[in-house]
C-alpha cells in the first residue's frame, strides 16, 4: 500500500454584490469572491490538495483561468473531475482536512451542508471530510473582509 499526502491553499478577493460559493453550497452574504470561475475557495484548496499528492500539479494548470470554457463554471466540476483524474491513476481519497479563514458570514452553521455536497463528488464518507472555520482576529486582508482562504490537506493511498 502506498500513501501520500498533499496541501492545497487558496485565497480570493471578496466584492459587495456577488453570490458566495463555498464548499459546494450558496451562503447568505453580502459578499461574494470574485474569480474566473464561481470562486470556492475551499474546493479550489481540496482541489490543489488532491492533485498535489497525486503529483498532477495544480488546479491552475488543469482549469486555466485564461481559458474561456471555465468561465463562472460551478467548482463541484472540477472536484469531480480531479476526483476522476486520481481515480484513473490507481489512487484513492481517504479523507481531507480543510480550514477556511473568513470574517463573514458564519461558516459553521453550513458545514454539514457542505460536508454532504463535497462527499460524493469525492466517493468518500461525510465523516472522511473534516472543515473547520476561523477568522483572522481582523487582521489582513481577511480581517478588513477583503478576501478569504482556505487550506486543505488530503490523504490519498493506492494499493
């Protein structure tokens, strides 16, 4: 058996107006991130986690923000897809570990949702997924509500 463990970060600026996507669900905000796609900051971070430890570089590279197909696309797509990508290699998720840093809105109230949207786009448990929320003491860009990011480390084995 063999394990390998990678990291994902990733980090969005906030703007007055949009919708906020986050771990596969629509939160009640003022505020949404402001990216090429819907900008889920915490599956863009499980995204990069899982291909980091699959050695298959990062979302960037796979899903180019210059590319025209991935324009406001819904990031379950790409989880599902990464997912497929680690699948077809032999590798399967064994469980992620995410922490987001936000200011606003109130990220616990949601994380069953989210825990329950990001599962079976990962064929994995509920309980194999562990998100857990912060702030940054309004320190930084994350403490002024400019931006918001989120870390996520996963465990993949292949047999």
């Amino acid at each position: 058996m063999k394990l390998r463990v990678g990291l994902g970060f990733d980090v969005h600026q906030l703007e007055a107006g949009r919708e906020f996507f986050l771990g596969g669900i629509k939160l009640p905000s003022t505020k949404g991130a402001v990216g090429h796609s819907d900008a889920d900051v915490l599956i863009h971070a499980v995204c990069d986690a899982l291909l980091g430890a699959a050695n298959l570089r990062d979302i960037g590279y796979h899903y180019s923000n210059k590319d025209p197909r991935w324009s406001g696309m819904d990031s379950k797509f790409f989880l599902k897809d990464v997912t497929r990508m680690l699948r077809e290699r032999g590798w399967k998720i064994e469980n992620v570990d995410c922490t987001i840093c936000l200011e606003a809105p109130k990220v616990n109230p949601h994380i069953d949702a989210m825990k329950k949207e990001l599962a079976p786009l990962m064929d994995i448990a509920e309980d194999d997924i562990s998100i857990k929320a912060t702030t940054n003491e309004k320190l930084g860009y994350v403490g002024r509500e400019e931006g918001v990011n989120a870390m996520a480390v996963a465990l993949i084995r292949k047999e």
